[in-house]
C-alpha cells in the first residue's frame, strides 16, 4: 500500500513538475475559461434575474471545455520518445499511472477553479444563499467524477487518429449523469434550498465517481498494452 | 464458396414469414384504437425497435467482455456488427417516437427519461463506432474499442437515473400512459416483438458476414503488398 502510494506520488510529482516547467496546460485553461465566462456575458445580458438560472450551467460547462484541453495534453507529453513505454517498462502498474495522472489533473483543474470561480462574484454579482462549504463540495465531488472519466478516455485516444476531435465526442456522452447531477446540486444551493432537497444529487455524483473509479482501475491495464 | 448453413437459411426463413404475419396483424386484423386512431400503429414498430436496440448493446457489452477475455477475433467482429445494428434501431426508435409524440401528445419531443436516455444511448454508441472507425486495421485498436463497448454500458443505467430525477424535480408534463393494452394489440405486440428480434440476428449475421469478408480482402491486399 505505502509503496503504490509513493510510486502513485511519483507520477502526480513527475507530471505536476513538467507542467510547472512547460506552462502549456494551465495557463491555456485559465485563459479559456476566464475567455468563456466574458463572451457568455455578451451572449446572455447578465440581468440579474436570468443570471441564476443559467449560471450553475455556464460554470460546469465552462469547467468541462477547459478541462477537456487539459485532458487532451495528459498523455501527449508520453507521445514523444515513447515515455509510456518507459514507464511501464518501469516497476510502475497501469493503475498507478492512472490514478496518478487523474490526480495530476485534478491539480490542475482545481487552480482553473480557485482562479475562475471568484471572477464570477465580479462579472455576474453572484450571490449564493445556500453554504459555501457544501457548494465546494459539490464542485469537489462534480471535478473527481469529471477527471475520472476524462482521464480513462484520454488515454484511449491518445493512440488513435484525431484524438483531439474525438475525446469530447467519446466522453460528454458519458459525463452526461455527472454534468447533470452537479448542475442541478449547484443551482440548488445558489437558490438556497434545504439539504434534503439536492442530497440525491450529491449522492448520485458520489455513485458515478465510486463506479468511475472502480470501472477504470479494471480495465485500465487492457488500454496500457503494449503490443 | 461454402453454401449458407442450414441454420441461417432456416433464420432467414421464419424471419420473412414472422415478417408477413406481423405486417398482417398490425394493418390488418388489430382494431384502430379508438383515441389515437391509425397513429397508434408505429407503437407496433417503436416498441420492438427499442427492445432489438438494448439487447444489441447488450451483445456489444457482453462480446467486448469476451473479446478482452478470450482476444478471439470473432468477439470483435460481434461487438463492432451488433453496435451498428443497434444504432440503426435506436434511430428508429427516435425517428418513430417524435411522429408517434406529436400526434398523440401534441409535441415533438418531451425530455422524458426514457426519451432522453435513448438519445444519450445513441450518442454513446455513436461514439463507439467512431473510436472503431478510427481504429481500423491494428490490433491494439479492436481493444480500446472493447473497453469503450464496456464502459459505455455501464453508463446507461446511471444516465436513466440521473435523468429521472432530474424530471422528477423538475414539473412532469406528460404522465406515461398506464393503460393497459388489450389482449388483440398485446399479441400483435408480441409477434412484432419475435419478428424484430429475428431481424436483429439476420442483420447481425449478414453484416458480420460483411465485416469477414472486408478483413479477409484486407489480409490478402497485405499479403500480396509484401509477396510483390
């Protein structure tokens, strides 16, 4: 268990480290992001009445387009003089290249959205009636089953032709329960609803993020192959 | 060439007759129903198409498992044929619904749960066949192509629930329709149900027959290519 972890860590530190050196994710993602929440505003005015009911979905799908930049750059740097061969060759399973890349990129996302989340108090005067602490937690839960799937497809891809084009089209279909779920969890806690009535929510991300862990871990060394 | 089997012919057969007696039943003896009138008649086709089209995916899932499992070629080939079956169906179950829709419920299209987990079902399988045309002629590919056949099943029954709650909470503007059908339409329902069941097999098998032949031509354009 100690020695999965350290080589878990391995991969986290290995991939955080090129990213802090190459800059090539994060900056874009932020960029996006920030990028989509500005033009959403000229595209809707952002009166304060409609605000809310488009905000919890302007957000997730903000999140998920500029993850899905991040996802696509996760096992490209691998690409080049075969590093993943490299890897594998090394004492490191499948699985813990998995879940390291998957927390790598959990990393990420979650600097796009401690920088994103606050602009949108500025540009839309969002003002939250539920608990700040449960709407983290939401995001949280929501980014986990996100990145999950996100970083199983990228790694299918990554072998096949226009993988860039075809990671979105393989993996909104299947993000289609989480998207939804959090969406629906973040505009309750906005309108300041009671816990009963968004707890099915948080427990449906919470199933989709424990089956989207467990699923992948099974079949994640039938992508790593080398053949 | 090997003549067809005995079993196929004998598919192809009761598949043609099943056909006739369906086509009979459902425009001929079954009454109109009193409040739908003649629409009501693509239930007929709707129902059965959407049973044929989850059972393929079913076939897709278990065949990737077996294919992952057992690496036999012919697994493969069962997945990629069944998928395609199935889109196909699916398509017909979304074209028949919003005809069937608009007459009797006086719209296209309602973000029903079923409604919307068949569409996302599409999408998913969709996708499925893309990943296997992009991953054409290598190996490697025919398993990413499996544990996509797998994964995306198993997204489908936490697609239903997510999406049926979301309509729950949300006001439900139609109630699905409880009646329970007579035992005429309910017969006729269920030899259109055998009858599409059948055509689901003599499709899976024409198209696998295809999909053999395409690889075959394949190998020996590659075996010729390095002979020459």
């Amino acid at each position: 268990m100690g020695r999965a972890l350290a080589l878990i860590t391995t991969i986290i530190k290995k991939d955080l480290v090129s990213e802090l050196r190459a800059k090539e994710s994060v900056v874009t993602m932020v960029t996006f992001s920030v990028l989509i929440l500005v033009l959403f505003s000229m595209a809707f005015e952002p009166s304060r009445e409609t605000v809310r009911e488009i905000l919890p979905g302007l957000i997730w799908m903000s999140l998920i387009f500029s993850g899905i930049l991040g996802l696509n750059r996760t096992y490209a740097r691998e690409r080049f003089n075969d590093c993943l061969i490299g890897i594998l060759s090394s004492p490191i399973a499948p699985y813990h290249i998995y879940i390291g890349k998957a927390a790598s990129s959990l990393v990420q996302l979650f600097i796009v959205e401690i920088i994103t989340f606050p602009l949108y108090f500025v540009f839309y005067d969002l003002e939250i009636d539920g608990s700040l602490g449960i709407l983290l937690l939401t995001m949280l839960l929501g980014s986990v089953g996100f990145i999950l799937v996100g970083t199983f497809l990228a790694a299918l891809t990554s072998s096949l032709r226009s993988k860039e084009a075809l990671l979105p089209v393989i993996l909104f279909p299947l993000l289609v329960p989480v998207l939804l779920a959090s969406i629906e969890a973040t505009s309750a806690i906005f309108a300041g609803l009671t816990l009963n009535q968004y707890l099915p929510w948080l427990k449906l991300i919470l199933v989709y993020d424990l089956v989207f862990l467990v699923v992948p871990l099974l079949l994640f060394d039938y992508l790593m192959e080398v053949d | 060439m090997k003549h067809t089997s005995l079993l196929k012919r004998v598919l192809l057969a009761s598949t043609f007759v099943s056909m006739l007696v369906s086509l009979y039943l459902v425009f001929v003896w079954v009454p109109v129903e009193r409040q739908m009138g003649p629409v009501q008649k693509i239930f007929y086709f709707h129902v059965p198409s959407a049973w044929v089209a989850f059972f393929a995916f079913f076939v897709v899932f278990a065949a990737s498992l077996m294919f992952l499992k057992t690496r036999l070629e012919l697994y493969d080939i069962i997945a990629g044929c069944s998928a395609q079956v199935g889109v196909v169906f699916t398509a017909i179950v979304l074209i028949t619904g919003p005809i069937w829709g608009r007459a009797s419920w006086g719209t296209w299209w309602t973000w029903d749960p079923r409604l919307t987990t068949t569409l996302i079902l599409w999408f998913i399988y969709l996708a499925y066949l893309i990943i296997r045309n992009s991953a054409k002629g290598h190996v490697r590919n025919l398993r990413l192509a499996a544990v996509f056949g797998i994964i995306g099943f198993i997204d489908v029954p936490i697609v239903f629930m997510a999406v049926r709650w979301w309509r729950t909470i949300h006001p439900v503007v139609f109630e699905a329709n409880n009646i329970g059908l007579p035992p005429s339409m309910l017969t006729t329902l269920m030899v259109c149900l055998l009858t599409f069941t059948l055509l689901y097999f003599v499709l899976l098998l024409k198209s696998m027959k295809i999909e053999q032949v395409e690889r075959k031509l394949q190998n020996l354009i590659s075996e010729a290519l390095k002979a020459y």
